[in-house]
C-alpha cells in the first residue's frame, strides 16, 4: 500500500550527495484525514507516536491515524532534557521503565533513524544521610529487579565524574551517588520524528495541525471525533494528550486527577567536551548533562502552581542555576543560552495513568508528570498492546486509572519527609 | 580615543585604541579571519559590529577568568587583553577541520540521523568524535575569582534603549517628574545617531539626561542588556561591570509601565558564497569606518535591496584611501534620498543586478555580480567580476521584537517591508522607533512624542510642548525583498548561508522541507537554524522568508518561532548571585550550637538545621561513640538538644475541632495540662507528619512537628486553614525559634530535676506522664513536658531561646554525679528504634497508612472525618498484604544490617521477589546485638519467619519480630 521508506545509511547518503540531495523522501507523509479510522491516537507527541507504530508493528491495525493540534512532538517530547533511566524503586515503575530501556537500546537500529542514544550514564547524587538511606534503598531495589546500578562513594564519584565539587565544606556535600550506566541521553526530536516515520511507513497516517473539538460517544461506546478537519468515525480512541488529556476527558464528562504545572528548563552555550555523564541532584535541585553540540543541559522542579502557560517564575531558574554552579562551581562563566517551559501532568502519586476507561473504546495514557520522556517506547508498546486487546498489558496492569479510588498507588514521589 | 592600548589575539601583540571593540581593534589591524564555523570549519570575519554577531566569538583570556563564546563586536579591549580564536586545530590559519567544507556536500542538515547506526552499538564511539568536533570555545577549570550582585529596582517607567527614540521619550518622561529608569546595552548612549553626521540633537539629550542621572527619580543604567521580559512588567537586566571584584549584576525590575526601544538588526542577503571574511552587514561596515580606519581596506562593493546601504556607500566615498567599486541593487531602481546624492556623487549605481558569489578563502578579494530576470528568479546576462576587500550587505531592518514578544505581545507581519512588527500588547507597555517598525528620525520623533504624551496622560501629566523636536526628512524608497538570491550554480552546489554559526544553508532549508518538517519549529530543530549563540538575530527572519518562499507558504501563516529569553547569554555566576557557598542555603542553628561545636560534635544536616549527630571522646569512631552515648542514657541521663523540632502555636475558638480535623485521633477531650501524640495524614491517607501537642488553655495549643517537615506542616495546616475552612477561628504561628528545647532523659533524670528546681514536685503523682507543667528556674519561665521518645522517664524543658546555652550548661554542671552525656541524632535514633517508634520520613515514605505502622489505635473510629479518612479506608488501603512494620533481628547479632537492604523470602537468582525493606538499622548496646525495623508485606502475621537481606556478596539471614526490644510494657518510664 505504501513504498517502504528507503533505508538511511552512509550509502544513502553518499548516493544522495551526488543527487544534491534532492531525492530524500518525506519522512512521513501529510494526508487529509480519513473518514473512517480503526483507531485514532489524540497525541502526536513521542508517547503517541510510539503507540501508533507499535499498534501497527506490533497488532496489526495499520488504518489508524494519530490527530495532533500542532506539530508532531512539539509538546514535552521536544522540551524536556532527554535522560532516560530506569532505576526506579517500585516494582511497578522499574518493570515499566526498564521495558521503556530495553526499547531505548535497539531503537536507531529497529527505526534506521540515529535517536542517538548515548548511555553515558545517570548518576543520582546523596548530600544528607536521609539520602543516603533513600538512594542505597533504591540500588538495593534494582539490584534484585535486574536494573543496573551501583552505588559509588565520594571518591568513586570524583573518579566518575571529575569536575563535581565534593568539598566537605560546601552547604550539602557530596556523601555519594547511584549509578545507572545504562542510562544516559538522546536527541529527542528524532524519537518523535524516527516512530513517526516508522509509523508512517506502515501506513499510519499522521496529521498535523488537526485539534479534536469533542468525542462521540453512543450508548457508553465511543464512536468517533470531532475536529478542525471534520469528523473523523473510530471505535477505539488512544487519548495521548498530556496535560490537555483533562481537557479531552471533559468533553465526555471524566475527570482526571492531573494537575498541569510548569517545568524549566535551559542549556548552556556550546563548549568542548567536559561533562561525560548525567548528574541528578534532588536535594539541591538540578541535573545537568552535556549535549552532543556541546551545550550543558539543565533542569530542575516544577513550579509550585497549575498552569498551562509554557513558562514559569524567574526564581526557579535562579535557584537551578544556583545549585549547578553550587555543585560545579567552574561553570560560573559559562552562559545561559536558550531558556524553555514545558507544562508536565502530574498525579498525585506521580505514576502515569495508562488505562481503560468506563467508556468503551476510549483509552488514556497521561500524567507522566516530569519522566515521561524516558519511557517513550515503553509507554507506547503498552498502551498499544491496551486499545488493540481492551486489556491492559501485564505492566501497565498497575497504572490503571482505578487505583486513585482503590488505593493502591504507585508512589514515586517518595516521601518528601525528612528525618527527625 | 587616542590612548593606546596593546592587545593579544591569538598569541598575536596588536594595538588598538580606548573605545575600540576588539572587533574594531582587529579590523584596524586588517585582521578580518576571526573564526571558523560550527560545522564546516569555514573561515569567518566579523558580519556586524553589534550583539547579533554570530561569526567573532572568541575566547576571553585564560585560567580562572577565562570565557567562552564571547562576541569581539561587543567586548571593550583593555591593555593586556588576550583573546584566542575558537573551534580550530591546530590553529585558525590552518584549521584542519576544514576538511569538512570539502566534504559538506555529506554533512546535510540532519545528515546524523541517516547514519552512525551501524554496527550497533558503535553510536557511543561515533558520538565520541562528534562531541570532539562539537562545541565552541572551552569551558573555565577552574572557580570563578569573581562575585556576581543581584540589585532590586522599581520605577514608573522603565526605557529599554538609549538610542534616539529611548533617550528622547526618557526626556519628555523625566521633565513630568515621574520615576524613569533608562536601560542601554552600550556604554554609551546615542545608538545609531552615535553614526550621523547631520543630526546632532542626541548629543544635547545624552548630555541633559547624564546630568540628571541618579537625581530627581531618575537613572541611568549603561552597559547593561534587558534579557528577560516576565509577567506582571518584572524584567531583568544583567549589567558588566567589570571591576576588580563585582563582574556583573542582574538588576531586577518592576515598572509600572515598559517603554521599549530596541531598535533593529540589520538583515543580510542570502547569496552563494555569503560568508567570507570580510563581508559585512553595511552599517555595521560604515561604524567601523567612521569609528577606525581598517588597514588594508581599498575597495568596497556595497550590495543591497534598499535604501539605506547608500549612506555606507556615501560614507566610504568620502574616504579617501578608499575607492567604492559599486553599489549592487536588486531594484529596478530607487528614488530615495540617499540613492540619488550617491548617484549625484558619481558612486556606480548596477540596478537590477545581485552578486551572485564572491572569491577569496580567508578574505573576500572579488564579487561575482549579475543582471536579474524580470521577477529576479534567475541570473542573466553575462556575470561581471569585481574585485573589492569589503563587501558591505543590506538586506534591510528586523524591529528588535524579541521583549515584546517575550511579554507575550502578538506581532503583526507587514508585507511592504517584510517585518514583524508589535501590534497587540499583553503587558503594560509600548515599542516605540525602530523596534516598532519606524525607521526614518524624523518618524521616530513624531512617534515618540505622541505615544508618550499618551503615556503621560495615563498618569496624570502633560507634556511639555516645548520640548518637542524634529528633524530633517529623508525620503527612503521601498526595498524589495529577495530571499535567495539567484545563482548561476545548480541550487545543490551553492553555499548561501542563512544560520552563518551553525552553517545552514538555504538548501539545507529546502532539504527539510523536501523530507517533510514543514512547521517552522521542526525546520528550526532539524536544520538547527536560529539555536546558535546569537539564537538566529540575524538569520531567523531569512530562513522565514527562504521557507515561504520554497514552501508557497505566506510568511504571516509561518509564523515566528517562539522568542525566548535571554535576549543574549546570561552568565550563571550573575544568576546566582550571592546565592553560592555559604550563602547558598541559610544554615539553621540552635542556641546551643557553640557549645556542640566546642564539644567536637559531628553535625549532621537535617533539612536546613544543623543537628549535633555525636559526640566523639578522644578516638572515638561513630559506632564507639553512639554506644557510649546510649548506654548512658539508659543507665544515667542523656540530654538531647531538641531545639530543631518544628513547634506552632494553635491558637483560636476552634483550636480543638482543628486538631480534630488535622490529627487521626480525638482531641476535645484532652485537659488543659496535658499532652498528646498525633499521627498527621495526606489526603492520600498516608502519614506525613507526628508530633506530641500540649494543651495550654481552653483554646490554646502547642504543637510540634519533625524537624525536617516543620515548614511544610505549616503551610499545609495554613492552605486548609485559608482554603478549606475558612469557617475555623484559628491561629498559626510558628514558634520553632522562640523557644531552645532540652530533653533530659533517664533514670536519674527526675533528680537532676529537683537540683535544677528543687521546690517542685516533680513526683509521678503530681507529674505524670504525657503532662507538662510551667516551672520557675531561676527565674526564668521554662514549660516541662513529660513526654518519651527514649522510653527512659524524660523532661522536656522548653526555655526561651536566649536562655537555652544557659541552661544546657547549667544541666551539666548539676548532673555531673549522674553521668550527664550529651547524645546525638544517631544515639537518639537507636534509642527510638529500641523501643520500636517510628521516624516519619524512615518508616514512612509516604505510601504507609497508621495502620500498616500497627498504630490503628491512634486512629479514631468515631470522629466524623479528618484529613486522609476516606482515602484511608479505600479497599487497597486496607488490605491486610500490605507491606507492615516488624523488627527485624539478624542471625548473626553482631551483623548490622544496611538501612535500605530489601528483603526477600527466597533467595533465587534476580530478579527476585522482594517483601520488604529495612527502615533503620543499628547495633543496640544495651541488648549486645544488632536491631532493624523493617516494612514487610503481611509482616505483623509472618512473626518468627525467617527471611533473607542479598546483598551484593552475600544473604543475610533475619528473623521477623516485633518492633519493640526494649521495655515492651512501658515500666522505665514511671520507674
């Protein structure tokens, strides 16, 4: 039905340089809406992309469509700080999230397309005891589920990470760190574009500058969408649409437990290589890693309050910026370059919703709060594998929407306590 | 201007003069190769001479002051200054990463997502010379020398600018008397007047306004960029200063109202080859020659699509050492002013014609120029050769739109002149002059003076007519825009570069839009256009334009991509401030900690507190030191500084139904006189907090909290308060700080008691436990609560603060005989862990229930709701499989468990399945052998069994048991 895209390779690309390059395909197409969907994913962001090609890869429906409002992966797909790692405490999480890394390992090569996955490693670094106990609480944790990790003392994160400041005497030393080695970064527009084109290659159509404006719904069945573009008729419906998932929801009278709040981000100028790993501080409040192009990536936490404008308070910049030149005090002169706000959905346990709902045929996959970019893949396969058989897939079995009434949370956010 | 001053680039002794930029320092020198590109190692001359320049960036000095990607248009030099070029090996005369512009034709926009996927797995060895290539100039090893301020300003108004339009409405706004501020990116005032022969008006407002600088509500703030533009007017500018100690300062201001002018940016032309060294933007050309005579310089070319290229044309004439080649005009003609006094001069005028592209590797040494076709599609005719050391390019004005849009204003494209222009506000302010789109002086006056007479008039002022200016008419006529200019090449073979740091190309635009990213955002991403240090001032709107044109897409239905802060790079050191090394967190300290620090206590950092952790004698390690202390409290007394617990005075008629609301247990029917122990939930139903609370009157309570959760207690028991039940009359206050705590504990604590107040009767029967009592000593009024965390008989004397190092020492100096000991958090944890309490933050991690603690007892059954009741009692919440808390004892006594180890029933090989994990964990002296407690699914009824700890070398095998190891039936405490 549709040519396979050609392959990328540094052939194809020689080829192409004698052509000046004027023979590349597009790398999805832009086709009208159908009238006639067997699914359709609301979300072109990296979770519902990877939904559509594994729903086409994975189960076969290939005449789907995935409806986005803008462009695809220009929500927090394209705004976050791309690290990836699995080593939650949770059995819930970690099994999820560690699929997610499995994905992450063969994902250039399954979608020929460079998503440029680096494992260079995720450090996640102690500076109290209450730490301490935590953070060797959750290396224990991964060990017996299979995740890597290590727990390094000062020195050995000194070794792994030289330019970090471990003097005692600054405000929250360094008492040590876990190391997930597997974990690192990637280029997160080509996660988006690479499933996009994957899915498109199997005949996914994917539309751009389409907004939903209701569900239909008839006798407790959902029946199709409405949007900028027309009505379009589907029997099953994958709602991606973070934060404005409560807004889909909405329409069919659902209320979701999310709250929408901003989260900053930043990179520095470009300079030659001198960070080679992800540090994470949640004491201090700042990771930092370093981009291929040489830019220090930075974030941090949330702003404290619900909002869907993409940007936050000047303050939490500051004090982000703060605890990176805290911790790595030679980056005092380097620059900020490009300042950015995503708007994360968060839970109130701060595990995602990947559920059925009491609708028939409407599903949601929402509140990845600030780690969604991580579990891209995995999220994806799951949720697929939910609309293809109305069943949950083993591991998304405890993110059901449910739990918030039941009980039995998955709760990441740890406790915010600290000792007596 | 005439002091010389020597300087050093690239090893290189050269002199420049005061004033000079090192731009224009160089440029003097006849030293235009200044860089190499991104990508392709291309040579690279200065383009402008202003904080848009994407090609000269360099490295600033060496060592601990040295700076990265810092742009030589913009740094002033200073004798002794030392720059070195950037992205070049083994160096920027011969840079052998240079080979890649030989290969470009392989490296495409985005050409890395095609490839390096073979084998797997090799991506990391690839990426490794990639981020080798990759970067610009160096990061700093080492601290930075330097302290960075941050200043607070508020104003009436606030000009962004001093050019002619900002100094003019700074003027008419300062003579109303009103509270001005006026920001400049320059050192100097004037912008581009600091350019013009003629008009000379500037210089009588510069001079006015300085002299009324830091006067009458008015002030002046010089080299300094507004970077950010906030919501509700809050802007923040970062100012250089440069002297010994401070480097910068972020100002932080608030206006009432914003007046922005920030003029604009001249834009380039697209054409092949438009990158050499030695092709400029053509104002920034004719500043540097009015500002300094560059060497070397004899013949120019001048290409432009509009009218004011003409006066660097006209400029250049009057040069003598230098000869004007030609201006090349895309036009038809132009009927401007300016366009005819070059003619008039005899300048040689080629219409309709465009330099198709230009020769010279490291210096531009010709032009290639062309006739057009009549819809300027295509070159024809025959191309001409023109040899010329300065190409001088305009390819018209971008209005400096980038705060405006960043205060969320909606901007309007208009199609004559192809600009953005501000048309819908959204904050409290005005663009005024080039930034709005007026270009010509005399416009700009007019305009000026009429936004802010209306501006004025919203305060309440009038302006004075008197002082209205004006200036001579200059008639300019229309450009014409020409996104890419013709080539006589295949369009896959020319280099017309449009993102000049990062090398994207006009084709590399096509080449995204032929693969499919149409939107402006993806077009940004894939070619990486607009996201180099000068984040696109100069290229974004020619890559808008080159896209519409490829695209068939109108440029008004593109779009802009989002404007972003910083207008230019902030350095981090001036974000944080002061904020950095001792002052990066307050330091919480109790007024006794002289003394813990006399006694060679170790500390620990308990959120912000500092906390005594133990009190080493001599030798002693951690482990010694805690054992000696435990023991002595269970056999003498031990006092804890307990000062650092969160305390907050409950106050009001509904003091009581809020405790009821707030605790699970009941609390109307505690006496005055007593004290209680409360378990506080999430509305989740987990527990977040505990505490004992005294009642002190009818309405009147106090309340403590954990150390750590102190500040968020209380602003949660704060948002119910003002949110939920507005209805409650009660009153918060935190008294954390007020008062010093002393826990004296032990068997002989009721007699060190009596020495400290030797009238009271401190018997069981008049002070019973979980009572407390006000008590005089010496004079000082002291609350003694006769609560536990030990289980040993314990008095906690709360003294105001300024007491509390006075009666600490006063403890030891009266219970000397009873083997007074001091312990730490590490002691008082064992001591707890003994008697099976728990640690809210330890036991619980916010997903266990009270009864999961086995503390449904503190749970009340009969209070109609309080916070995290329903939630409690979900179906999962009650499940009896949920993980619970038990003691756990090693086999080995002498093993002591790490905190954190998880548990498991069978040891297979991983993954295995866990049941549990140890909470806390420590050697007890006082039973000789190691204890933990533990969370363990379905613990409470698995008593007895045995279970396993792997860990990495080895299985510790443990024995689940009750929590409570010491004095299960409470007999200590009223021994």
């Amino acid at each position: 039905m549709h040519k396979k895209p050609k392959k990328y390779s540094i052939f194809s690309l020689i080829k192409n340089a004698f052509s000046y390059h004027e023979n590349w395909q597009p790398v999805w197409r832009s086709p009208e809406p159908k009238n006639n969907y067997d699914a359709i994913i609301i979300g072109g962001g990296g979770h519902g992309l990877t939904t559509a090609y594994y729903l086409a890869k994975n189960h076969g429906l290939t005449n789907i469509a995935v409806i986005e409002k803008g462009w695809i992966g220009g929500g927090n797909t394209g705004r976050n700080t791309t690290i990836i790692r699995s080593n939650y405490l949770w059995d819930q999480s970690a099994a999820l999230y560690e699929h997610a890394l499995k994905l992450w390992e063969g994902m250039s090569q399954e979608l020929n397309y460079n998503v440029m996955f680096s494992q260079r490693g995720v450090m996640n670094v102690a500076h109290t005891l209450h730490d301490v106990r935590e953070l060797k609480r959750r290396w224990h944790a991964n060990r017996l589920n299979d995740i890597d990790c290590e727990w390094l003392n000062t020195k050995e994160v000194k070794e792994f990470c030289p330019i970090i400041n471990i003097s005692p005497n600054i405000r929250y030393p360094v008492m040590g760190a876990t190391l997930q080695r597997r974990g690192g970064t990637a280029r997160h527009d080509a996660v988006a574009w690479g499933y996009a084109r994957g899915a498109d290659a199997m005949g996914v159509d994917i539309i751009q500058n389409c907004e939903v404006t209701s569900l239909n719904v008839n006798n407790g069945q959902v029946i199709g969408i409405e949007t900028t573009r027309g009505s379009i008729k589907s029997k099953k419906i994958g709602v991606v649409a973070a934060g404005h998932s409560s807004v889909i929801a909405n329409m069919v009278g659902i209320r979701l437990p999310l709250e929408s709040r901003p989260l900053q981000a930043l990179v520095s100028e470009p300079v030659k290589p001198v960070i080679d790993t992800v540090v994470m501080s949640n004491t201090i409040h700042a990771y930092v890693s370093q981009s291929d192009k040489g830019e220090l990536v930075i974030g941090a936490g949330t702003d404290g309050y619900t909002s869907y404008t993409q940007r936050g308070g000047f303050n939490i910049v500051e004090d982000t910026i703060t605890a990176v030149v805290e911790l790595f005090p030679l980056f005092s002169r380097m620059k900020m370059l490009r300042h950015w706000g995503g708007i994360v959905d968060i839970c109130p346990d701060a595990s995602p919703i990947i559920s059925k709902t009491h609708i028939n045929g409407l599903y949601f996959n929402c509140g990845w709060g600030t780690g969604g970019f991580k579990a891209t893949p995995g999220s994806g396969w799951v949720f697929a594998h939910t609309i293809a058989n109305d069943e949950p897939h083993k591991l998304n079995v405890p993110f059901t929407i449910n739990r918030f009434s039941s009980g039995e949370l998955v709760d990441e956010h740890g406790a915010a306590a600290v000792a007596h | 201007m005439n002091k010389k001053i020597s300087f050093t680039f690239d090893g290189k002794k050269y002199s420049g003069f005061e004033g000079d930029t090192l731009a224009s320092a160089l440029i003097r020198n006849g030293v235009f190769l200044v860089g190499r590109s991104f990508k392709y190692h291309r040579p690279r001359g200065m383009i402008s001479a202003g904080s848009e320049e994407p090609n000269a960036i360099i490295q600033l000095e060496s060592g601990e002051i040295t700076e990265p990607n810092v742009r030589a248009t913009e740094i002033k030099i200073y004798e002794g200054l030392n720059a070195t070029s950037q992205n070049n090996w083994p160096s920027l005369n011969f840079d052998l990463g240079s080979v890649n512009d030989l290969f470009s034709r392989f490296f495409p926009s985005g050409f890395y997502y095609k490839t390096f996927m073979w084998p797997p797995k090799y991506w990391e060895k690839y990426e490794y010379l990639i981020r080798q290539a990759a970067g610009l100039g160096r990061s700093p090893t080492k601290d930075d020398p330097h302290q960075y301020e941050h200043f607070h300003y508020h104003c009436d108004i606030l000009v962004v600018g001093g050019g002619i339009s900002g100094l003019y409405a700074a003027k008419l706004l300062a003579k109303a008397n009103l509270k001005v501020l006026i920001i400049e990116q320059h050192p100097e005032l004037g912008g581009q007047c600091l350019n013009t022969d003629s008009f000379k008006t500037h210089e009588v407002l510069i001079k006015e306004l300085e002299e009324q600088n830091n006067k009458d509500n008015f002030k002046i703030i010089k080299n300094s960029t507004v970077f950010a533009y906030m919501h509700s007017n809050y802007l923040l500018a970062c100012q250089k200063i440069n002297n010994a100690k401070i480097r910068q300062i972020i100002w932080k201001i608030r206006a009432t109202k914003v007046v922005l002018a920030t003029g604009s940016i001249e834009r380039f032309l697209t054409f092949d080859n438009n990158d050499r060294p030695g092709i400029m933007l053509a104002n920034s050309a004719r500043k540097y020659q009015n500002h300094c005579s560059a060497k070397d310089i004899k013949k120019i070319v001048i290409f432009t699509n509009n009218d004011t290229a003409y006066q660097t044309a006209i400029d250049f004439f009057y040069k003598q050492e230098v000869e004007v080649q030609a201006v090349i005009d895309v036009r038809k003609n132009s009927n401007g002013d300016l366009a005819k006094k070059a003619e008039k001069l005899g300048i040689k005028i080629f219409f309709n014609h465009a330099v198709i592209d230009t020769k010279g590797r490291k210096k531009i040494n010709s032009v290639i120029i062309s006739e057009l076709d009549e819809s300027l599609d295509k070159a024809i005719g025959r191309s001409k050769k023109l040899s010329c050391d300065l190409l001088c390019v305009s390819g018209g004005w971008t209005p400096t739109v980038h705060l405006f849009s960043q205060s969320k204003g909606i901007l309007f494209y208009r199609e004559s002149d192809a600009t953005f222009i501000p048309d819908k506000s959204f904050q409290n302010e005005i663009s005024i002059g080039a930034c709005n789109g007026t270009f010509e002086l005399d416009e700009i006056l007019k305009e000026t003076y009429s936004k802010i007479s209306g501006l004025l008039t919203e305060f309440g002022k009038k302006i004075d007519v008197k002082s209205r200016i004006n200036s001579e008419k200059i008639f300019y006529d229309k450009l014409k825009h020409l996104w890419i200019v013709p080539s006589n090449k295949h369009f896959g073979r020319t280099k017309m570069f449009v993102d000049f740091q990062n090398d994207v190309t006009a084709k590399d635009i096509k080449l995204a839009l032929r693969e499919g990213y149409r939107s402006i955002e993806h077009i940004k991403r894939y070619t990486t256009t607009g996201m180099a240090t000068d984040q696109g001032k100069i290229g974004n709107i020619n890559a808008l334009g080159i896209i519409s044109d490829l695209s068939g897409v109108p440029i008004h239905k593109l779009g802009t991509t989002t404007f972003r802060l910083p207008y230019t790079p902030v350095t981090f050191g001036a974000m944080a401030g002061r904020h950095i090394k001792e002052f990066f967190d307050v330091e919480r300290t109790t007024p006794m900690h002289q003394w813990h620090v006399d006694c060679g206590a170790k500390f620990e950092d308990v959120g912000q507190w500092k906390r005594a952790w133990y009190y080493p004698i001599e030798n002693e390690g951690i482990l010694q030191a805690v054992n000696r202390e435990v023991k002595a409290t269970r056999e003498g007394i031990g006092i804890l500084d307990a000062s650092t617990l969160g305390k907050i005075d409950v106050k009001g008629r509904d003091a009581s139904e809020f405790l009821n609301r707030v605790y699970t247990n009941a609390w109307s029917k505690l006496d005055i006189g007593k004290c209680r122990y409360g378990l506080m939930l999430g509305d989740d139903g987990m527990v977040i907090d505990d505490g004992v609370t005294s009642r002190l009157g009818e309405n009147h309570y106090v309340m403590t909290t954990t150390t750590g959760n102190a500040a968020s207690v209380m602003s949660k028991l704060e948002d119910w308060l003002q949110t939920e039940w507005p209805e409650l009359k009660v009153y918060l206050t935190s008294v954390t700080e007020q008062f010093a705590t002393i826990s004296i504990n032990g068997p002989y604590a009721p007699k060190l008691m009596n020495k400290l107040c030797p009238n009271h009767d401190f018997s069981k029967d008049n002070f019973p436990h979980m009572s407390f009592q006000n008590i005089g000593i010496d004079d000082v009024h002291c609350r003694v609560m006769r609560i536990s965390f030990t289980g040993e008989m314990c008095y906690e004397i709360n003294v105001p603060s300024s007491y509390g190092k006075a009666l600490w020492e006063k403890c030891f100096d009266l219970g000397n005989e009873y083997n007074i000991t001091p312990y730490g958090t590490e002691a008082m944890h064992v001591l707890r862990a003994e008697k099976g309490f728990i640690i809210v933050g330890q036991e619980t991690d916010g997903s266990v229930t009270p009864i999961d603690l086995d503390m449904s007892w503190i749970v009340s059954k009969k209070k109609y709701d309080f916070i995290g009741k329903r939630a409690l009692y979900r179906s999962d919440t009650i499940r009896e499989d949920r993980k619970q808390l038990v003691g756990i004892l090693t086999k080995d006594p002498n093993e002591i468990l790490e905190e954190g180890s998880q548990l498991v029933e069978k040891i297979t090989p991983v993954p295995m399945e866990m049941v549990g994990h140890v909470t806390s964990s420590y050697y007890s002296p006082n039973l000789g052998r190691s204890i933990a407690l533990a969370l363990v699914k379905e613990g409470i009824k698995k008593k007895g069994l045995k279970i396993y700890a792997p860990m990495p070398n080895k299985a510790i095998e443990v024995e689940i048991t009750n929590p409570v190891f010491i004095d299960p039936s409470n007999e200590r405490l009223s021994a």
